[in-house]
C-alpha cells in the first residue's frame, strides 16, 4: 500500500510539472507577453538604436522609450529564454508570489483571493444540489424500475443532459428571476444570506444536469444491488423497505457517483465560468474571461494554474479513494 | 472478415484479458480501468441499461430517425445557408428592433433588427463545421496514438497514457481559453482547440480497444504468418478499433459542439461581424432587458440548439447501444 501510494506522488508531481509547463509555454510561445505589458513599443528595435543603427525617435530624454521597455523586460523577466523564466515562476509560485496583473498592477495572489471564495460557494453548492437532487430521484426510480415514473425520468434525464448550460441558464433565469421573480435576477454579496439566496439559480443550473447524469448512474447500480441475495433476506426478515433502501442497498450502490464525483468538479468548474457570466457572480470564471479579453497574462495563467492543479489534486486523491472503496485495488 | 470477428461482445473471451498477474501490475490494470469507466461515465451520455434487453439494442426504433432527420435538416441548411432564400443575416431587416416572430420575419428580429430566423440558419454553419472537424481531428490524432500505443505497450505506452493524462488534467473549457487566449479567434483556431480537446478520450478509447485486440488471436496469426508491424495495425487492429470510435462519433460531436457554443457565449469563438454562432446569438439576447422584452431572440437558438445536441446525444447513444460499445471498451 505505501509502495502504492508513493508511486501516485510522483505521478502526481510529474503530473503538477507537465501542466504548468504546458500552460506556461503555451501562453509565452502563442502570444507575446511584451506587447500586453507596453503596448506598441513592444514592436521597437532598441537593439538597432543601443548601436545607433536606428534613429530614436523619442522626444522626451527624461524617459526614453527603450528605457521603458528595458524596465518591462527586467519586472516580468521577459528577457530571459522561456525555460529560465518557467523555472523563476515555478520559483515565484512555491513563495506564494502569483505576480501582478498587467491591467492594474495589483498582485494576483489579491485577485485570486477575492475572487475564490465565490465560486468556491457555487460549486458546493452545485453538488448539494445535485446530489440532493439525483439520491431521492434514483432511488425512486430504481425502486420501480420500468414503470411510468422511470420511464419518464430516464427521458427527463436525457433532455437534461442534452441542454448547454448557457442555454439553462438562461432559460432559469428568465422564468424564475424574471417572469416569476421568485429569485434575484441580479448578484446580492452585501450578506450571507442574500449570497446564498442569488447563488441558487446558478447552483441549480449547474447541478441540475449532473444531477441527471448522477441519477442515471445510481439508477442502475441501485438495480443491480436490490437484486442480490443480502436485499432478498432482508425483506424476508420483514424490515421496512425504506430501511432496505437507504441502510442497506444505497450505500453500495454509491461508487459509480463517487468515481464521477472527481471528474464532474472539472466540468463543474468549466460550467462555472459561463454561469458566473451570466447570473453576474465575481467570481473565479468571470474574472478569466475579463482576462483573457484583455489579454491579462499573469492573472489567466495563475487561475488556468490553479484550476488545473486543483482537478489533478482531486483525481488524485479519488484514485486514492478507490483503493479504500473497492479492495480489490489494495489486494496483494 | 465477418462481423462476428470484428465484435469482442464476449467478456469471458477477451473482456477480462488473461487473468490478471498478481501485484503491481493487476493494480495499475484495475486502475487504467477506473480511469477509463470514469471518461465513460462522465460523458454526457446515460449509461448502459440492466434492464434492457439485447433485442431493443438491435432496434434503431422510429425516434432515432426522426432524431437523424433533424440532423440532415441541419446539416443541409448549413451547407447551403448562402444559397437559401432567408434575409441577410448581418443587414437589418424590413422591421425595427426587437420585432416579435411574424410572417415576414418568422423569428422575430434582435436588438439590432437583424433576421434571427436568418442568423439561426447562418448560425449552424460555425456549429456544425466545429463540431465536425474536431472529432475528425480528435479521431486521427487520438486514435492513431492510442493504437499505437495499446499495440506497441511499454515504453512509447507510458509516455502516451502521460501525455493524454495531462490533457485531462485541465478541465476542457480551460484548456480551450488557454489555446484561444492566445491565438487570433480564427475558424481553423476555434476548431484545432475543440479538437485538441478530443484528442485524449478517444485516444484512450482506442487504446484500450487495441489491447482488447492484440491478444486475440487473429493478430497472433498475422504476426507468425510474418507480417510486419505496420500492416498489423493498419490492416488487423484498425478496421476493428474504428468501429467503437465510429460509433462514439456523434455523440463527441454534441460535445464539441456545446464546446464551441460555450466558448461562444463567452465571446471567445470565432471572432468577426459575419461569425454568427448559436452561443453567441444566445448571448445577445441574454441581457436582462432583452430578455423581458424580446424573449425570442435568445429562445429560438436556444430551442435550436438545444434540439441539435439533443439529436446527437439520442442518435448517438442509439448507435452506441446498436455496436455495443461498453462491452468493446474492455
């Protein structure tokens, strides 16, 4: 087992490098990091005016274009070949120094920090729900399987799974926020209460899919379980079904959801910048997409790192979970 | 070759493969397994039924080809949207602004007043030819380097199985902001990325079919019969590792194609006046007093699109069911 576990470290670890590699170079090689920082100047051939070669054509001498260049180069590292600025930022990063932001000199750490904690609330959130959502349905639907009720929930779920979630959002929220109004259609943060209240509808429409797909999983497991023989004595010993349900036959029938669980926080997590777009949430998501549209370098790649790093811990630690759910994986 | 040797529906021939050795290795097989259950599982698709019996599977049934019907219809008019007789999708219409659907302007016009019947029908072409691209793109990249891999095991196996593992470290709308980030917003851009994002999944599809096939015998013969690597794999493995991908086809398909949508509702798709996409259409319509006053605008491409992706999830699971696809991925 510590053999084991060792060996997913370091496949961890090499997992951490690859992908912040990837992003880093991807990010320096497809674009260049100077012209966000200065602009036009960055197309300037300082070289050439250094020799003299190419007439400067800055008027003020007090602050010299090259000059100001030179200094961007020097803050952001730009000077130095990729690798070695990759190897200064991994540097940066395990000080806990994510940069500035291009657009307001504002350290990124800041940013990260204000932003996180909503979207952090959201995704619980979603899960909540969906998971509120999908145990009672798939126990109900496995509980008459083939009847009219599961009939129709397996078509229901299949047009959930169907529709975009920018569709569903959009669609909640012109019906329960704005026909019906039972909900904000505006972002309230002033107090807990109003975050959590504003942060329903986009829960929902976050976890209102999954909760399909979870549903569709449990479903069929719970099938499965309610015909083995342990399902069969126990209501031969006459125990109330309920209680062979929930006590008895859900608990096994849980693993194809937990093996979902990692992967669908990545989805949930992809979902989320859209559903932050459109409910108006400041969160992680929107704060990317203002990012990358204003081609805020040190801000897009610190969430990208971070969301990334994030889904590999979490796989991570579900591969782990495995081992201890099924004993198969543990067995000598 | 008969269609009874290209199918591997039999678990206890091949599912299982040999029985597992014992220690390191039948861990890392059971967790390959895991791994691969989980790709499965959290597409979007509904997983395969205990209840159902193999005789509906062999039915495609009447709802599959109304649901292909659709899809012709779409592919159809997104060929041949210049051609059709719908108003300018990019001018402004006969009417004002945000007109409700009539017999002139059947789905009403938008804010700017242009044709949204019009932009609908203009709008499936980005869609479509998005979708279209990356799951070709995402089946010869992904494919050949699964097969690849699963037949060649070892070394070259390990260093695939990494790669596509980083690929899916990065939940796959992130992994496209990073690439279109970067790059001019271009058509070819907007699809290499979605495609970039199909490129692991099917890749490990492919690749454990491969190693399903490997050990059976018909390639044990072409091997002592002499043949070389190349011709194992392109003419042996191949013909019986497309089918399981094949039949995946449309059902990657309606997830590139919500790919291209989302990136579109964040304006981070095709960029450019006469790039009319659905996610975009969507977001147009999405303002708070648009969306009281002139539901139709975002409705109609939403009940479009969401008609389009629901098409390929049923054809798609339908075709899947009718190849029996789970039993092959093992």
């Amino acid at each position: 087992m510590a053999r084991f576990v060792v060996r997913r470290v370091v496949l961890l670890v090499a997992v951490l490098f690859a992908v912040t590699f990837l992003g880093f170079s991807a990010m320096n090689l497809l674009g260049d990091p100077l012209v966000n920082v200065v602009g036009v100047l960055a197309e300037l051939d300082c070289e050439g005016i250094e020799a003299g070669l190419v007439e400067d054509t800055t008027v003020d001498a007090a602050s010299r274009d090259c000059d100001t260049v030179a200094a961007a180069k020097a803050q952001y590292h730009l000077d130095q070949p990729v690798p070695v600025r990759y190897v200064l930022w991994v540097g940066d990063l395990a000080t806990g120094d994510f940069g500035t932001s291009f657009q307001n000199d504002q350290p990124v750490s800041q940013v990260i920090r204000e932003k996180l904690p909503e979207t952090l609330i959201l995704l619980v959130m979603a899960q909540i729900v969906s998971l509120g959502v999908a145990i009672p349905w798939g126990v109900i639907a496995a509980y008459r399987a083939n009847r009219a009720f599961d009939r129709g929930s397996t078509v229901a779920s299949f047009g959930l799974l169907s529709v975009p979630n920018f569709a569903l959002g959009v669609v909640l929220l012109y019906l329960l926020a704005l026909r019906w109004q039972v909900f904000p259609s505006a972002y309230e943060g002033d107090n807990l209460g109003g975050l959590v209240f504003s942060m329903v509808l986009p829960a929902v429409t976050l976890g209102l899919p999954l909760a399909a797909s979870y549903q569709r999983l449990l479903r069929t497991d719970l099938i499965t379980t309610l015909q083995e023989d342990f399902v069969h004595m126990a209501r031969a010993k006459g125990l109330p079904p309920l209680r062979i349900m929930f006590r008895h036959a859900l608990r096994p029938s849980m693993f194809s959801v937990i093996t979902v669980f990692g992967v669908s926080t990545g989805a949930l997590i992809g979902g989320s910048l859209v559903v932050e777009q459109i409910f108006g949430i400041p969160g992680i998501g929107r704060e990317i997409v203002t990012a990358v549209v204003r081609d805020d370098f040190p801000v897009v790649l610190a969430i990208v790192m971070l969301v990334a790093c994030t889904f590999v811990v979490l796989n991570f630690v579900v591969d782990l979970l495995y081992s201890w759910l099924d004993p198969r994986v543990r067995a000598r | 070759m008969t269609a009874d040797d290209r199918k591997t529906g039999n678990p206890t021939a091949s599912g299982e493969g040999p029985v597992p050795r014992k220690g390191r290795a039948s861990r890392e097989r059971l967790l390959w397994r895991f791994r691969i259950l989980r790709l499965v599982r959290s597409s979007r698709v509904p997983d395969d039924d205990p209840t159902e019996d193999a005789a509906v599977r062999r039915r495609l049934g009447f709802s599959f080809w109304l649901a292909v019907a659709w899809l012709l219809i779409m592919a159809f008019v997104a060929a041949f949207a210049p051609m059709l007789p719908v108003a300018d999708p990019t001018k402004v219409a006969f009417g004002g602004p945000r007109e409700p659907p009539s017999a002139d302007a059947w789905f009403g016009t938008d804010a700017l007043g242009r044709d949204v019947f019009s932009r609908t029908v203009h709008g499936a072409r980005i869609s479509l030819a998005v979708g279209g691209f990356a799951i070709v793109f995402g089946m010869v990249v992904g494919g050949s380097l699964g097969i690849v891999a699963g037949y060649f095991r070892g070394r070259l196996d390990q260093a695939v199985g990494f790669a596509f593992f980083v690929l899916l470290s990065f939940p796959s709308l992130v992994l496209a902001i990073l690439i279109t980030a970067t790059l001019d917003r271009s058509l070819l851009v907007v699809s290499l990325t979605i495609g970039i994002l199909a490129v692991a999944p099917v890749g490990l599809l492919a690749r454990a079919s491969t190693l399903v096939f490997a050990e059976r015998e018909f390639v044990a013969a072409a091997r002592v019969l002499g043949a070389r690597h190349g011709r194992i794999i392109v003419r042996e493995l191949l013909p019986n590792v497309v089918i399981p991908m094949g039949a995946l086809t449309l059902l990657g398909m309606a997830i590139a194609v919500v790919a291209e949508g989302s990136l579109a509702f964040l304006g981070l798709s095709v960029a450019g006046e006469d790039a009319i996409s659905w996610g975009k259409m969507i977001v147009d319509g999405a303002g708070l007093r648009d969306l009281q006053n002139a539901t139709h605008v975002t409705m109609f491409p939403v009940v479009v699109m969401f008609l389009t992706v629901l098409s390929l999830n049923f054809a798609g699971d339908r075709i899947r069911q009718y190849f029996d696809v789970k039993e092959l991925a093992f």
